[in-house]
C-alpha cells in the first residue's frame, strides 16, 4: 500500500480523506496524523480527485468527497511511521 493506490479499492466510489486514511490505519495497525497524511496524500500528482461535493456523514464539519484517480503507482510513496 506504501507505493500504489490500493487502498482505494477498499474505500466506496466517493470517499473521504479520513475514509482512506482508516483504510491505512486499519491494514498498518496503527493511528496516523490527520494533517500530515491530508498533506501526503495531495502531494501525489493523480491519486485523488475532487468531486466538487462536500459530506457530514461523520459530523461536524464537512469534507471534501474525492474519488480515485488515474495513478496507479504513488510518488513519493506513503511511508508509515518508523518506531526509533
């Protein structure tokens, strides 16, 4: 999962940022920063696409929906966390 868009098969058409995230989460067995994996994931040129629509199924505030893009390979790859 680390270098392709995988995860995006375990996520429904249109998703959430922390939709993918608690895919990571859940195959990595751990708690990832909200911040910096919104920033990782953004920062692969044709992963994720917006839909331009907005959800509040997890309340509070809404987010933006995205889909899968075209890529298939992820550059720079999303790394979990390293224990020291």
């Amino acid at each position: 999962m680390e270098y392709t868009t995988l995860a995006t098969a375990f996520c429904p058409t249109h998703f959430t940022i922390a939709d993918l995230r608690r895919v990571y989460e859940i195959v990595w067995g751990e708690t990832l920063d909200p911040r910096n994996f919104h920033r990782k994931v953004k920062g692969v040129a044709d992963f994720l696409v917006p839909t331009g629509e907005m959800t509040t199924k997890h309340g509070g505030r809404s987010a933006a929906l995205f889909r899968r893009g075209t890529a298939e390979v992820l550059h720079p790859a999303i790394l979990r966390g390293r224990a020291n």
